[in-house]
C-alpha cells in the first residue's frame, strides 16, 4: 500500500516448486521430531495418527512409524478412490516422509518427561510443522483424509469430522492412559491449532483503520502525504440521517498507528476511528504475495 512502487523479480516456476517440496519435507521433519522427543515419550496422544500411533505403541509396543504408514498409505489411496486426484504429489511425500523421519529419530533422548511440557513445546512443534506444510500448499495425509471422506458421504461438516475423529482418539487416550493425560492432550491440540494460525496468518502486527470524518479530503490527503500510506474510500451512509458518509480505509504497520491517530485527530477532532489487527496483508508495501 505505499505508494511508491518497486520492482520484485519473478520466481522461476521450477525453484518455487523445489522450493514448496523442501518446505514440506521441512515441516514433516518438524512435526517428527516433536513427536519423538515430546508427545510419545510423554504419552499424549493429541488426535490425528500421530495419536493413534502412541496409544498402539503402549498397548503393543508396535513401531509408531509402522502405525503411521499403516494408517496413512490406505487413507491417501483411499482420499484417491473416493475424493479424486486433488492431493497431488505434495501430500504422498508428505504421507510417507513424516513417518521415515518418526523412525529415523526414534533413538533421540526426549527433552522433557513433564505432561504439560511435552503438550506445550510438543503442540507449538507440530503446529510450527504442520503450519509450514500447509504453507507450501502440502498436506501430511492422516485422519484428515478420513474426515473428508465422513464429510463427503454424510454431509456432516470437516470441522465437526475433524472434531469427532480426535475427540475420539483422545477419548481413548483417556481410557488407556489416564484421564490426565487426555486432558495434556487436549492441551496439546490447542496449541497446535493455534501455531498454525501464527504460522499461517502472521503475528498480526499490521493494523486496519477504518476512519469517518467530515472532512474525508483533508484526512486522505493527510496520510498519503504524511504517513505514505494508500488509502481506500469506501461508500457508506449514516444510520440515523440517511446521508452519505465516505468511509477511508487504510492499512498501516503497528509503529505507524499513534502517527495516524495524532493526524487524524489534528485534521478533524471529530472524526470516527476504528482500528483493528489486520491478521495478514499482501501487496505494495507489506509481505510479498
């Protein structure tokens, strides 16, 4: 949104496909590693065949990289059969190198033997994986396919399919661990869910101003010139007069907030402000597209 432009160099189409299949190996490594040296030698199975993979551990003492594969392989065939071709290469790599990695570290000594630990540092490890996986526009298979496939055939939405599937494995968690640690994995499930929000969307530091004024020219005028920002004229009109009152958008970064505010304050002390958290901006001016 600054209104000076610069000239940004295409990525050649070949390095950005090596480079998104390298972020998928990335995050697959990520989440295995958070597995083995958080979630498994701390009993937490927080959903997914991650999960599934250390219950089957501790009742059979059966490889968890055997469960995964065991699981993962027939689900893609099966998203393949009943779903189409939509998951492409990037999530059979993402299928079958996560469970190579889980048994490549296997031998790693775990980092902490605390429950809450483990869910907490195990939840942001996968989160961070899974969120860099997601980035590159990759999937790691699992119980996600299963509840596209529920979802598909019983109209039940994925995030109540998603819900139940995990429910499920942490109900069993409960009941072949203990409650607490059922309850460490629900822990776990948060936190994983909210670093792929962090890794997905951002810290969230651009701010979003939406400005009302009677005097919309002076204010637009202000901060292109003096905060260098674009600025958006939205049509709006008021609710109790029925008039037409222009609306200004505009984007800014969390250090440029107070400049605006002070501007606008200057220009019309009447004025309207509303300032938001903008969770992800792209275009001029902000992170690249």
């Amino acid at each position: 949104m600054k209104t000076t432009r610069r000239n940004h160099r295409r990525i050649p189409p070949q390095l950005e496909v090596a480079f998104e299949y390298g972020l998928v190996l990335l995050g697959s490594a990520i989440v295995a590693i958070a597995f083995n040296l958080f979630l498994l030698p701390n009993r937490i199975a927080s959903g997914g065949v991650s999960g599934i993979s250390t219950i089957v551990y501790d009742v059979f003492a059966l490889e968890p990289a055997i469960t995964q594969w065991a699981f993962n392989i027939p689900l893609f065939i099966a998203g393949l059969i009943f779903l189409g071709m939509q998951f492409g290469v990037k999530t059979a790599v993402g299928t079958v190198f996560l469970p190579f990695v889980v048994l490549m570290t296997r031998g790693m000594e775990p980092i902490t033997l605390d429950p809450l630990l483990g869910a907490l540092f195990g939840g942001i490890g996968v989160g961070l994986g899974l969120g860099i996986v997601f980035r590159a526009r990759g999937s790691t298979g699992g119980t996600d396919l299963a509840a596209q496939i529920i979802t598909k055939y019983t109209g039940m939405s994925l995030g109540s399919t998603v819900f139940l599937i995990d429910g499920l494995i942490v109900t069993t968690s409960a009941i072949v661990f203990s409650i607490e640690l059922a309850l460490y994995a629900l822990i776990a499930l948060y936190v994983t869910g909210k670093t792929i929000d962090l890794v997905q969307m951002g810290l969230g530091y651009q701010k979003i101003a939406l400005i009302i004024s009677n005097k919309e020219d002076e204010v637009r005028k202000g901060i292109l010139e003096q905060v260098d920002r674009g600025v958006t004229k939205l049509p709006g009109y008021g609710g109790y007069t029925d008039q037409e009152r222009p609306v200004l958008m505009c984007v800014v970064n969390q250090t440029e907030v107070t400049k605006l505010k002070q501007i606008v304050q200057s220009l019309d002390p009447t004025a309207f402000v509303i300032v938001s958290n903008a969770t992800e901006v792209l275009g001029e001016g902000f992170k690249k597209k």
